[in-house]
C-alpha cells in the first residue's frame, strides 16, 4: 500500500505524527486501486492542516519506485529516438495498467464527477476532476479530458487531422468549465498534455 500525504512541507519532527493525527477522513474519489480523501490534522502540533491523501492498493513494485525518490535526467527526444525507444515502450505498456481510465469512459467508475461530455466517437472526450485537485480551492483547480478515442497513445501521434479535436477540447473547456465554475475565467486556466504520458511513468 502506498499512502500519500501532501501539503508543502512536512518537517521531520512532523512525519511520525501523520497517521495517527487525522480526522474528519472524507472520501472524494475511487477507482481501481486508487482512492482520494480529505483530512484534518488534529496533533497539537499539527493543528488544522488541510491535507489530500491518495491511497493506493495494493501497491505493485512500479508503483513504489514511482513514488521514491529518483534522480531525473534531462534527455533530448529525437524523431529517431522516440521511433526507436519511447514509441515501443509505450505500445508495451499492458491494458490493465489504465483501467481506471476505461472505468472512467464506460461509467463504471467516478461518473458523478463528469463536469462534461462530448460523447462523438472521434471528437468527443469527458471532463472531470484530477486526482490532484482536492476539489475544493480554485487556487489548484486541476481537471482532466479523457479521449473517447483510444488510438491516440501520445502527443506525439497527433497529426493535421486531429485538429477538430483539439479545438473541440479547447472551446469546450472555454464554455463549460466558466459555467460550472463562475470564480474561473478562461484565461485563469493553462490547458497542456502530458508526455509522455502519466501512466508511463
């Protein structure tokens, strides 16, 4: 099992008291073998922190190396490379590795948490909220699109024609996210994608 307290800093005299230390423990989310939650810290000397946990379980050996401590090397993706080491890596990733996503697209998991839905089968996508955010300070308002299209593996596969695409998540995002959320303006939000991408890694 993997448990995953955030917050900015947690100090060293801090770290022994976390788990024994929380209370009003709320739910947000679960898929697979994810789970996300709320906190309070009731420690005096931990008094009233806010904290996100994930929870994830049980934790295989790709999950604990990617939540350890790792040194990070720059590298320089070539068209070459990515042919030749990035692209296989990617295509052997196994299916159930992201079944948490599937779950998301065939509503068997967190469709209360659908912001929007564009269901077309090439340009359509789902909103809905990232693991990251806590869900409730705008401040680390963090949403993701999952494509109902499942031959797109990367940015890199994005091409010319894929473009409608593109546009439709942009101009979606434009309109529904203000509507939902009216503290938020368009241009309060970077929108990115992630490479490679997150379930890689």
């Amino acid at each position: 099992m993997i448990l995953i307290f955030e917050k900015t800093h947690f100090s060293s005299e801090e770290i022994p008291l976390l788990t024994t230390s929380l209370s009003s423990v709320t739910m947000t989310d679960q898929n697979d073998i994810y789970a996300w939650c709320t906190a309070n810290m009731t420690s005096m000397s931990l008094p009233g922190r806010d904290l996100r946990l994930q929870i994830i379980f049980p934790a295989t050996a790709a999950h604990i190396k990617k939540y350890s401590f790792q040194a990070y090397h720059m590298v320089k993706e070539t068209p070459q490379l990515y042919v030749d080491v990035v692209q296989p890596y990617i295509l052997s990733q196994p299916e159930s590795k992201i079944s948490w996503v599937y779950n998301i697209l065939n509503k068997i998991q967190e469709s209360e948490s659908i912001l929007y839905e564009d269901p077309h089968p090439i340009n359509g996508f789902i909103i809905l909220p990232d693991s990251k955010w806590d869900r409730r300070s705008l401040e680390n308002f963090y949403v993701q699109a999952i494509l109902h299209r499942r031959d797109l593996k990367s940015l890199r596969d994005l091409r010319a024609e894929h473009l409608p695409l593109l546009i439709n998540i942009r101009e979606s995002i434009a309109t529904h996210i203000p509507q939902k959320f009216p503290d938020l303006k368009f241009c309060d939000l970077r929108i990115y994608i992630h490479y490679q991408p997150t379930y890689c890694t």
